[in-house]
C-alpha cells in the first residue's frame, strides 16, 4: 500500500491518511495536483478506522448547547456514563472544558450550526462519488437515523436540537409503538418512540471506505509515505520543510489532516487552537444473531449501533484522559449491558474493542482553511464527532481554496485563530 515519493516535490503534502487526509488527496489529484500523503500508519487506522459510520447528511446540532452541564455530573460518576474524565487529567483539560460550554450559548448556534451543515450536507453524494470503481461501492448505504427514546415523552420536536435541524429543513418524523418496531423489529419494546432523521446514509465499514478510497488515491497518482511527522520547519519562499523519523522532506504546500495528533504539532509552530482528544470506543458484536435495518441512536446512554460488515457495532462515549494515555477498554465493554437492553435477542459474546481519538474543537467546527501568519499551511482537523461525514466536503474546500476557486462555503466559522 504504501510507496516511497520518487522525483520532484509534490505540490502539495498532506499530512495523515485519515478519511479527511484520504478525501483531501483524491479532491487534489481530480483538480491535476501532485499529491503525497504521509502517515506512520497505513491509511484509515486512526478514529476513521473505527467510528460509527453514520453519515449524517444534516448534522448541525454541536455537542456544546444550554443546559448541557447540568448533566454532566450525573454522567462523570457513573461507571457507565456516556463521559468519562480520567483522574489527574482535570487541569489540563479545564481550558478547553471552558471554551467548550462558552462555545454553546444559544446566541452563537446559528452560525455553528449553519458551518456543520455546509460540510455535512453533500456526504453521501461525494463517497458515492469516489467510491465509483473501486469495488467497495456497497459500503455505502441509505439509512434513515433512528433516535430512540425509552419515554415517548421525550421524543419531543420542540426541544432545541429538534428546533434546529427543523429550521435547516431536516426531514423528521415521530414513530411510536408499533411504527417504530416496524422501522427496527430487534429493538425492546422497552423504548417507546423515536425520531427518524431521514435521507441520510450510513457505512458498513469505515475503515475499509478509507482504505478502498486510499488504494484509488494511489491508482490515480497520490504518493504515499509511511513516516512519522515530527514537526515543520518554515523555510526561505514559502517553501516547507518536514522532519519526519527518516529524515527531512521538502513541501511547496503543507495540509494537517493528523486528527487529533494534530494540535501538538501546530501547537510547536506556536500556533493556539485548542483541540482534545475526545476518546471513542466501539464493540463490534461479531455474531450477534439480530440484523438492524439503520443506524441507531440511543439517545439517552449517548452511542450508536449499526449493523456493519463485521457484525453489530455500538460505538460512542467520550473519554478525556489525553492523547497517549492508554485504552480503558472497561469503556467498550460497556456497551454489552446496553445492547442487551435495547436488543434482546443479540448475542454478545463474541467481540471486537478498539479506541480512538476524535479530534475535537470546542464548538464542534473543524479547523479549515489558510492559517495565518504562515505562507501555504493548510489546516483540514478538528472534526470531532462528525468526520466520517464531513471528511469528503473538507476536502473540496480545501482543493478548492488552493486552487484558487471561487469558495460556495464562507471560510469564516472555521478561523484556525478564532478562539483568540
Ligand atoms: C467512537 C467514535 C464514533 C464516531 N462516530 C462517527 C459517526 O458515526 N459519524 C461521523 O461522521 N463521525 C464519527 N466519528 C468521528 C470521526 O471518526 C472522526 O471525526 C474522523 O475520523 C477524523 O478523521 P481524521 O482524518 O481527521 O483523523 P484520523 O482518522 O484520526 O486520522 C489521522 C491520521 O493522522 C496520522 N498521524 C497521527 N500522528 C502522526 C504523525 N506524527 N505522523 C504521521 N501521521 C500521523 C494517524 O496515524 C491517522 O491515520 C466517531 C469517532 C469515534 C471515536
């Protein structure tokens, strides 16, 4: 999979061969740029490897609103909360936690919400796009969203969230009873209702859609480097240079596209731009004897299932411990107990744990475009719980930003200095 760069300097460099850095490459090349995408690992082993692959085509509600903290305790002392800050890490993470709960102010949700959706609303079409011959086109499918409730009460479209994507022409529907088992026959009668978002997609494999697309990347000219990225150097002209574990290589135009890796690097060229490591886990059920129709959310306990190529997989919770810090896979394990609630007959024995990083900004806004006071550095991270989804659209704007294209999204919410 991967190849050595051979002759002259690419036009431009990505750095990380995540869905964002993947996508970032193909848009490029279809524009006529030599590409390189450099990561350590082969490509989609990072959070794109193990997310919940839904594809939202009208996620617009962050994870920052009102009225959020009041649960937030309640959540940290339970064992099997959907949050989870990890003892000693408190004070590092405390300035990021602020800005997090500044971030969702009601006043300031609208232009949020509106910078989510211009990346989320054309995913389907733009895999469907580069999925095209590569063989892998079936991992994409339509999906309608089920957000379950265990109290019908409280699938209710006048809260805020259901307000917003309302006002944003979202289709949504209430299913109660009966209607709901006939959307997911697996699912307890124990959860009363539901809302369906609908017209959306989800993906059997996210990290098989990375790699597929990873391997048509290569096919049609992208240079891929497995090195570690140690840090960027500006050089004379606008030109870069990257110290990677061996040795240096030159850039024209530099892409960080590292995910949650890459706010330590930006934060060595001195540039501030919070980012954590919001921390994810999956549980795939290998052999789980039930099969679901869509993506499902469970609202209250905070994690999706979907029925994917390797089995069931429930993915969700976030874990604030830092980035290195070792895997608590007690937190994956977890979601045998919910399954079982929510899926009576599944079979849980037989599984799969993974843990990953999703890169998070404060207000769930990715870090894209220019940042300033450096010539041809690109920021294309900070697509927290939503970057399967907007993976594809990043990278449209970020090849049509150096391609010098009229822009049809306004770059201003993405600001890599917007937090000051
Ligand atoms: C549990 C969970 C569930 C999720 N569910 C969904 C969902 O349903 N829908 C959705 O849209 N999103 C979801 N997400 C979010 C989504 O997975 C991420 O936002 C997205 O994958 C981020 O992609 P990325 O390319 O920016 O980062 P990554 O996929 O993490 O890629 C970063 C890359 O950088 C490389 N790298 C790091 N450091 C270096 C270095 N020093 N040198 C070279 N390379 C380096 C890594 O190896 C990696 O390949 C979920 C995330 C989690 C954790």
């Amino acid at each position: 999979m991967v190849t050595e760069q051979n002759g002259a300097t690419p036009d431009v460099t990505i750095l990380g061969a995540g869905i964002v850095g993947i996508t970032t490459a193909l848009s490029l090349t279809e524009r006529g740029f030599k590409v390189a995408l450099i990561d350590r690992n082969p490509p989609a082993e990072g959070a794109s490897y193990g997310n919940a692959g839904s594809l939202s085509p009208w996620s617009c509600v962050p994870q920052s609103m009102p009225g959020l903290w009041k649960s937030i305790p309640g959540w940290l002392i339970d064992p099997e909360g959907p949050v989870a800050l990890r003892m000693g890490y408190a004070a590092k993470f405390l300035p990021w936690a602020v800005k997090f709960f500044q971030a969702g102010q009601e006043h300031r949700l609208p232009v949020i919400a509106d910078a989510m959706m211009a990346l989320t609303r054309p995913t389907v079409t733009l895999y469907r796009h580069h999925l095209q011959g590569t063989g892998s086109e079936e991992l994409v499918r339509d999906s309608v969203y089920v957000h379950v409730f265990r109290n019908a009460a409280d699938a209710d479209l006048s809260k805020l969230g259901w307000r917003m994507r309302a006002e944003r022409q979202v289709p949504l529907e209430v299913v109660k009873g009966d209607a709901l088992r006939e959307v997911e026959p697996a699912l307890s009668p124990d959860f009363e209702a539901a809302v369906l978002i609908k017209q959306q997609g989800r993906a059997l494999d996210p990290g098989g859609i990375g790699k597929a697309l990873a391997e048509k990347a290569q096919k049609i000219g992208v240079a891929f480097l497995q090195r570690s990225v140690e840090k960027l150097v500006p050089e004379a002209e606008g030109a870069w240079r990257i110290e990677t574990d061996a040795g240096p290589l030159h850039a024209k135009r530099i892409v960080v596209a590292m995910g949650a890796w890459s706010g330590k690097l930006m934060q060595d060229l001195g540039v501030k731009a919070p980012l954590e490591a919001e921390r994810g886990y999956h549980l795939v059920f290998r052999d789980p004897g039930v099969s679901l129709n869509n993506a499902i959310m469970n609202v209250d306990a905070k994690f999706v299932v979907s029925s994917m190529a390797a089995g069931v997989r429930c993915a969700g919770t976030a874990e604030f411990a830092g980035i290195d810090a070792p895997p608590d896979y007690r937190r994956a394990h977890v979601f045998k107990n919910l399954a079982k609630q929510m899926f009576p007959d599944i079979n849980v024995e037989d599984t799969d744990e993974w843990m990953g990083p999703r890169p998070s900004t404060p207000d769930s806004v990715p870090y894209l475009g220019e940042v300033s006071g450096f010539a041809n550095l690109y920021a294309a991270y900070g697509h927290g719980h939503t970057g399967m989804t907007m993976g594809p659209k990043t990278g449209e704007v970020i090849a049509s930003l150096i391609a010098g294209e009229t822009m049809d999204v306004d770059m201003t919410p993405y600001r890599i200095d917007r937090f000051g």
